[in-house]
C-alpha cells in the first residue's frame, strides 16, 4: 500500500460512519448474509446485460426491466426537466440580461459553503463570458456568517452594483433585502433553502420549494438552480455560450451539499463528473493533484465529498472563503498551483484543529461518562467553531448518540448538532428552546446559539429530550445489500457497480459481501488491515482502515467482508479491492 493510497482512504475515513469504532467489535460479531439472488435478479441480469450480483442490487432495490431502469443506468442530460414551470426564471433572466445589455454593475453574493461557493463561480464565470461586470462576493464567518447579513450587504453596497444575485442564501434575509431595494439595488434570489411565509422584498425568487413554484424537481442545489438560470440569460442575450463546462461545478456543489442524487441531479451530477475527468478547469487540476487525486481515471461522488470538497469548504471554515472561489475561477495554472497550495495549508491547518478538538472531547466524555447518557453536549472556550460540525459528526459516529458541540466564545457560543439516523433533531431543539438563544437547521443537521451559563441546562434538556424520544435501533455494523454471486467476475462487478453512480444521499453505494473467502494473507500496514482473498478462484484484495490489529485473528482462516466493492486504482487492470465495513471470521 502506497503512502499516497493510505492518504486516500485516510481522508475517505473521515466521513460521519454511523458504525461503532473499536476493531474489536468489528472483527466479533457475525455477519448477516442478505442471501442469494432471485430469479427476478436474474431475469434482470439478462435483460440489462449486468452482472448478477448488481441485478440484484437493483431488485432488492425495486428496479424492474423497462426503460426507467435504462435511463436509471444511462442518464443524460435530455432527461432533465424542463424549467419552464419554475417561477420567476423568466423574470429573472430579463432583468439579468437587461444589465449585461446595459453594462450595469452586478454583485453575485454567495455562502461561504461548497454549493455557495460554486453557485458563485458558476454565475460569475458565466455572466463574464456573456460581458457581463461582475462583482462576486462571499459570506464571512468574521463579518456576519452565514446569509446576506447586515455586514454583507455593507460590503455588497460598497461595489455600488444596481442588480444584486444571491446564491445559496436570501430566502430569509427579508430585512437586509429590504435594505437593498431601498439603496436602489434589485436583488435576484437563488436558494434552496425552507422558504418563509412572508413574502421576499426581491424583484425574483428562484426556489422550488417556493409554494407557487411548478417545476416537479424539488432536488436541485443552489448550484444546479444557478446553471439553469445562467441558461435562460443566454437565451435572452441569443448568445451560444457552451455551459457544460460549468457542470463540475454543479457536481461538487451538489455533493457537498448532500443534495439527493436522484432525478435532475443524477444527470448533472453524473455529467459532471465526466467533465471532471476531463479536468478543462485549472483550479481544480490542481487542487486534485494535492489531494492525491487523478482525475483522468475518473472521480466518484465519493471522491468529490472527501477529498474534494473538504479542501474548498476549509478556508471559509477557518475565515475567508475568497481563496476557494478565486481558485475556481482561475485561468492559468500558474495562478492556480498557488491558490490551490493555499487551500490545501487551509485544510491540513483545519484537520489539526479537528484532531485536537476530537481529542478534548472524547477526553471529557470518557472522563465525565457522558457517554451514558442518552445524547451529548460538549462546549469548550477556544473551540474553533467553523470545524464543530465535523467533531460533532465523528462523536456521533462513535458513540451512535445525538451530539452537540459548541465553540465558546466569553459568554456566548455556537454551535453544530448531528445525530444517527432516524433522529429528529430540530424536534428535540424545539423542547430545548429555554435554554437556547436561537437555533436553526432541519432534522438531520442543525446549528445552536447559546450562552455559556446556560450550557449544563441544555444538556440536561437535551438528554431529556431523546429520552422521549424513540431512537431506531442503530444498526450495529453495515449490513450488505448483496451477495457477491459466486458465478460473476469480480472486475465486472466492480464495472456494473459504477454505473450506479453517482452514490450518495437518495442512492446509497450497495455493500456487498463476500462470504467465507480464503485468506491468502493478511497483514497490519501502520494500523489498517490489508487481506488478499481468495473467492471462487479469484483473488479480492481488501483495505480496513485502522483494523491493523484483527490481522493475526484472521491469517490463515477464511472470512466473511461487507464493504464497498471496486476496481484497484493502484494496480490496474482487472484487480478489485473492497473498502472494508465490517469482518468476521467465517463460520
């Protein structure tokens, strides 16, 4: 294993795992055997031409053979949903065109998220390409976090623009809006966000969640929506620039966003991808290389959430964010080999602060038995509060309970709020809204304001809360979807696999076991477990990152693997490799 492999699946490691930690457990507890295929599976496998054991991931998922599941396998961007029903695209393509026409001024304004920051470049770097005078600008942890806050719209009004475009914020900026239209400034609202009752001050609103909106697909991110109206500008300008180059940006942002990849965002996502691979935009070659990533093989969802979007999503953690939107909108690859090394310092200066914070943690839950407690609440003084959300996502990880970190900052702090799924976490801040100053967010993910002298009476609230509330049972390891049917070639499988991409929210990645292997050899590798195996007369290597220590139970036995099954990237060919989940020794 190659220090550049162990650095991949280190950072792949990173994701919130909803599995227990200890090896250990890993390595004990039998695993659960989803059975063989069905003859539906294999009707399927026939028809589609794919291997049986992906047949039958799409059976077990409800996929027949019809067209449906065709473009499913194959889907393009002809399949996307017309726009015409989307309310307010048209006005806002005629007053966005009108100040290209006229040369007016426009400020784009952006979160200082991934979706924000590529819903940003996106709209920037098209209206440019149209001649269009662009001033773009992105939300500052320092001067207002998130949304156009009262010392964004001071920073917005200074570039003296007359059209203002919001990405990825404004549905509930109804004040600050206000203030704009009142400077003289029409606002453009792109978001995606829970949209209020109270009508928005803004000449146009792109959101479909927007009650009145009639485009079907609920789905897009701020980026998806920026594209699609950047398309309609053309139009209305007649001009025939090409927007599929902007489509890697609408992948990473969708991904980063944990927007479902089903639909409209399967087809752009996918696309994008491709686009991706092709690697036209300078920045993100370079922020690839860095990230030990070779985009001529190809990059997976996965990829772009774990080792591309973390390095774009760091320096707006950490304070500005301007870093990661010059490097997307860079020309040339001198500009963008020094942005991207700046990015990258970024984001090993945020995994330093994570590691400690998560060190502290751990440290007082073990040392206070928070642990035994229903759900979890940490706040420190010194606390970093851009990097609390992934602390509280690893501490949920662990202990499988819901966790709230806070940043403590005198007397006030804020916070991020994570949980296993199934838990309703904006129901339970709700019955904690005493202790709270304000809270926001939905039920798998939210933030918290609180004061300090009020953090042992929320965590008292917040344990009371789960206690009433019915958790599902947590699944104690990952559960495969799939037998690896024993008559495939591993290599196809891995090919048919990868037609399921893009993977993520809404189309979850298949874990397919591998049942009562042979373990040709197995080894400790600086703590991770790599196995070579033996299945039906084909050789499966396998990866289990900090699993070093199961290697002596497992030498020369045989073993049962759940885990995500693919194509070796290091050694080529025809070689798998499955990313392990879970093993056990085989019965």
């Amino acid at each position: 294993m190659t220090s550049t492999a162990t650095e991949a699946w280190k950072e792949l490691a990173e994701r919130d795992a909803q599995a227990p930690t200890s090896p250990a457990a890993r390595g004990a507890a039998p695993v659960a055997d989803p059975g063989e295929a069905s003859a539906e599976a294999l009707v399927l496998a026939r028809e589609l031409g794919l291997s049986i054991t992906v047949a039958d991931v799409l059976h077990r998922a409800g996929w027949a053979p019809d067209d449906a599941t065709r473009r499913f396998l194959d889907p393009r961007l002809s399949h996307l949903t017309s726009p015409d029903a989307m309310a307010d695209r048209e006005a806002s393509a005629e007053r966005i065109a009108r100040a290209v026409r006229a040369g007016e001024r426009i400020a784009v304004f952006g979160d200082y998220d991934c979706d924000g920051i590529t819903a940003t470049a996106i709209m920037t770097g098209g209206l440019r390409a149209l001649s269009g005078k662009v001033v773009p600008l992105l939300a500052t942890r320092a001067e207002g976090s998130y949304g156009l806050s009262a010392p964004a719209l001071e920073r917005v009004m200074r570039a003296g623009p007359t059209l203002l475009i919001t990405c990825d914020c404004g549905s509930s900026d109804h004040e600050r809006l206000a203030a704009a239209r009142a400077a003289g400034i029409d606002c453009v609202v792109i978001d995606h966000h829970l949209v209020p009752a109270e009508p928005l001050p803004a000449i146009a609103f792109l959101n479909p969640h927007r009650a009145d909106c009639g485009f079907p697909y609920k789905g897009l991110a701020s980026c998806g929506l920026a594209l699609s109206l950047l398309a309609a500008v053309r139009k209305k300008l007649g001009s025939s620039l090409d927007l599929r180059p902007y489509l890697d940006l609408v992948a990473i942002g969708t991904i980063a966003d944990v927007a479902p990849l089903t639909g409209d965002n399967r087809a752009l996502v996918r696309a994008g991808l491709g686009v991706l691979q092709t690697g036209p935009r300078p920045g993100l070659r370079a922020l690839a290389a860095l990230a030990n990533l070779d985009l001529g093989r190809g990059a997976s969802a996965e990829d772009v959430a774990f080792r591309i979007a973390p390095r774009l999503n760091a320096p707006g953690r950490l304070g500005d964010p301007d870093v990661s939107l010059e490097l997307l909108l860079a020309h040339d690859s001198v500009t963008a080999s020094a942005l991207a090394a700046t990015v990258e310092q970024a984001q090993m200066k945020r995994r330093a602060i994570q590691e400690e914070m998560l060190t502290s943690a751990l440290a007082e839950i073990e040392r206070a038995g928070f642990d035994r407690d229903p759900a979890i609440v940490i706040a420190r003084q010194g606390f970093h509060p851009g990097v609390v959300g992934i602390v509280a996502g690893r501490i949920t990880g662990r202990y499988g309970k819901p966790t709230i970190v806070i940043a403590l900052e005198g007397a006030k702090g804020r916070g991020s709020v994570r949980g296993p799924a199934g838990a309703r976490l904006h129901d339970a801040l709700g019955r904690c809204r005493a202790e709270l100053v304000g809270f926001g967010g939905h039920q798998a993910a939210a933030g918290v304001e609180v004061r300090a002298d009020r953090v042992e009476a929320l965590r008292a609230a917040w344990c009371d809360a789960f206690r009433e509330q019915d958790l599902p049972p947590a699944a104690a390891f990952a559960t495969a979807q799939v037998r690896l049917d024993d008559r495939d070639d591993p290599a196809a499988v891995a090919r048919d696999l990868e037609r399921l991409e893009p993977c993520g929210e809404g189309n979850r990645a298949a874990f397919v076991l591998v049942p009562g292997a042979a373990v040709r050899s197995a080894r400790n590798l600086k703590g991770h477990l790599k196995l070579e195996l033996t299945f039906a007369r084909r050789e499966i290597s396998c990866f289990g990152f900090e699993l070093g220590e199961l290697a002596p139970r497992f030498a020369g036995g045989r073993v049962d693997v759940v885990g995500r099954l693919r194509r070796d990237a290091w050694r080529g060919g025809d070689a798998v490799e499955i990313r392990i989940e879970h093993v056990a020794a085989a019965d």
